[in-house]
C-alpha cells in the first residue's frame, strides 16, 4: 500500500510528527528531504540557545517520535513505514549537535548523517532489525547520528574550517 493511502488512515498530530509535516509523503527520497528540513531548524536552535537546546530538541523529538510513530504505524498497519519520518530529525539535530554554526559543517553533518543512516553500520543494523515498534524505529536512527556525529567531530577538529 502506498504511503499516501495509508496516511488516509492516520490524523492529527500523530500523522504531522510522524511525517514532519507531510515530507514523509514525498513519494521519493523522504527520509533525505525530512533531514534536510532538520537543517534550518536545527541552525535557529543553536543559534537561540546553543548546543543544550538543539540536543534538548533532539531528546523532545526522539520521545515525541515514539509516541507519534506508534500511533501512526498502528493506523496504517505497516511497521516502520517510508512515511515515518521523524527519526531523520531527530538523528540529524544529534549529528548536528558536534558542529559549529558553519554552513560547510552543517553540509558534512548531512551527508555523514545520511550516509550512516542509509548503510546502518553495527549496532544500526542491530537495532533496525531486532527492535520492533516506534521505538525501534527511533533507535537506529540514534546510532547513525552517533556514528555521523563521532566523524563530523574529528572532520571539524582536524579539517573544517
């Protein structure tokens, strides 16, 4: 079933978070666009209050993901659908949370985040596969964003400017 169709299913907040907004019903590349929309937001937050308030966003988003993933997966009956969206924001405000107000380091941040999320190294794999409902949607996520965040780290130390 389509995501579109699906989402026919679903409403209100849960079917907002879920797929931020409706990226998540692009019918190609979602999970790239839905980190990409991260990008500006995540700049606006460190700009406003520094790296606690982007990695206190990541947190909100991660615990408010759990609770809309499952209630969207539960309407649409299909277990981490394409739709599901969320946990590329939260995954990319994490990554982000290492680098500074620069547009090139925002740019790495994204490619390494998406690079990391698409190829789910150990434990990612793990956690794509083993563990089931929004929160295991959620995780894998997670332990992109570490990977991306623990390179975009060296990256900026070493060779950013």
């Amino acid at each position: 079933m389509r995501a579109s169709h699906a989402s026919a299913r679903a409403s209100g907040a849960p079917l907002w978070l879920a797929t931020w907004g409706g990226t998540g019903l692009l019918p190609w590349a979602p999970g790239t666009f839905a980190a990409l929309t991260a990008l500006p937001l995540a700049w606006l937050l460190t700009a406003a209050g520094g790296v606690w308030l982007l990695l206190t966003a990541a947190l909100a988003v991660f615990v408010l993901g759990i609770w809309a993933a499952e209630r969207y997966m539960a309407a649409v009956g299909i277990h981490d659908p394409t739709a599901v969206v969320i946990d590329e924001i939260a995954g990319q405000w994490l990554t982000l949370c290492v680098a500074p107000l620069e547009p090139v380091a925002y740019l790495v941040g994204f490619v390494l985040f998406r690079i990391f999320d698409v190829l789910k190294p150990w434990p990612a794999s793990w956690l794509d596969r083993r563990v089931g409902g929004a929160f295991g949607v959620m995780i894998d996520d997670i332990a992109a964003a570490a990977y991306a965040g623990g390179a975009l780290a060296v990256l900026v130390t070493w060779f950013l400017p």
